[in-house]
C-alpha cells in the first residue's frame, strides 16, 4: 500500500513537473506584447544614477533615427561585430550558442553570445540581470520577435536604443557626443569605434576620456575595419586608409 502511494505521488510530481517545464515557455512567450514595435516606439529615459527607464508610447521619440538615415558603415560595423548571422538566423544563432556552451565547458570562458535580436529584447523588454530565468526569456522573446518585424525595423529599434557610452543611449546621441556628427556621416573608423563600444560600454569609454585607444581598442577597431573588408561594406583601399587616419579627438 506504501509503495502504491509512493508511486501516485511520484507519478504526481511527475505531470506536475512536465507541466511546468510546458507553462513556464508559454507564459514567457506570451509575457509580452512585442507587436505594439510594429507601430510605436520605445523611449529610453537616462536617470541618474545609472537608472534607465524604457517605455513603449505612440509617439517617436526626439532622438530617433530611421534606418536609412544612419550611415552604412555604422550600421555594417555594428552588424558585423555584434552578429555576423544577423540577416540569416531567425532570432537566436544557434551556432554561436553552440560555440558559446562549448568554450565554457572546455575553457570555463563565458560570453552571452547574443544575437542583436536578443539584446534588444533585453534592453526594450527585460531586466539585465544575469540569470537563466531572463536568458531563457529573451531567447524565446527573440524569436517571436522575428517573426512578427523585419530585420530592418529590428535593426532601427537597437541602434536607437542601445547604451554607447555613460548616459549616451542611442546613435544619434552617440554620433554628436563622439564625433559632433549626425549619423548619417558617421565614416568607416568612427562607425568601428562606436561598434567597440558596444560590448561594455562604460568601460571602454576609457579611450574617449583620456582622448587616445587603448591598446585593446585599437586592436578591435582593426578587427572590425578588417570585418568590414571582408563583408564589402569598405574596399581594401579604405581600410588601409582609415586604418592610417586617426579619430578626430584622438592626440
């Protein structure tokens, strides 16, 4: 009778547990309406300290530029050192994730590995804290999102969202605060250099304070022109050139 009654509650916690393991990518789905970025805008407000406040209204914002306003190189840069695949994979890059888990397994490296789908689901939808919780939910958000815009409009809502220096969100922002520039004149090194940034921004800053790259930098920002030789958004002349030329506040 005893292991009868064990076996119903095993049995038990078994439904219940394969319940939850359905419920919880149903509600995270569901969670949020990402529709409402077909036709309103998300508005970053920077309040100090560190405090950032998204809200998703009717209106667009001041500072918000369309895709086809922001210069090509900066939008090659940024797409090519964020997510090469970002054309091509429908949210999430499988591969990268692959690669990804395999590195800290083997090597115990970790990095996000992801996509520019993904970071802008966290930054319009989510938190940033560092759990699986919020992993898991921006993977699945990422891929609805996918579904329902386009890559361009995806591409727009980042590059208008996304942190590129302390309390500098957007790349209009960026382009006037880095460069006095729209970003529509945004040339090939200075588009690199803003795609440097991205990964942490706040501390590679660093390089525009003190007015000269680090050594960290420099050696990124080469990566990135010779990405943009690869992918054809510059030609071998133009990157030898701009590998010659220095930023404008540079010393």
């Amino acid at each position: 009778m005893k292991d009868l009654r064990k076996l119903k509650k095993i049995k038990i916690l078994f439904i219940f547990g394969g319940a939850c393991l359905l419920l919880i990518p149903l509600f995270m789905y569901f969670s949020k309406d990402v529709s409402v970025l077909q036709i309103e805008y998300p508005h970053v407000t920077f309040k100090k300290p560190d405090q950032v406040v998204v809200e998703i209204k009717k209106n667009k914002p001041k500072y918000w530029v369309e895709l086809k306003s922001i210069s090509s190189y900066a939008r090659g840069a940024i797409v090519l050192s964020e997510d090469w695949a970002f054309f091509d994979h429908e949210g999430v890059d499988v591969e990268q994730m692959k690669v990804a888990l395999s590195e800290m397994v083997d090597e115990g490296k970790f990095r996000g590995a992801s996509t520019i789908t993904q970071q802008m689901v966290k930054n319009v939808f989510l938190s940033s804290s560092r759990t699986i919780w919020r992993k898991f939910h921006e993977i699945i958000l990422a891929h609805k999102v996918d579904r329902l815009l386009s890559k361009n409009k995806i591409l727009e809502i980042y590059l208008n969202s996304i942190e590129y220096g302390p309390g500098v969100y957007g790349i209009k922002a960026a382009s006037q605060h880095y460069f006095k520039k729209s970003p529509s004149e945004l040339g090939p090194k200075e588009s690199a250099f803003l795609a440097m940034l991205l990964p942490s921004p706040k501390r590679y800053y660093v390089s525009f304070s003190k007015k000269r790259l680090t050594k960290f930098a420099n050696s990124r920002i080469k990566a990135i022109l010779k990405k943009m030789r690869m992918g054809k958004v510059i030609t071998a002349d133009q990157y030898d050139d701009e590998l010659a030329t220095p930023l404008s506040w540079e010393k």
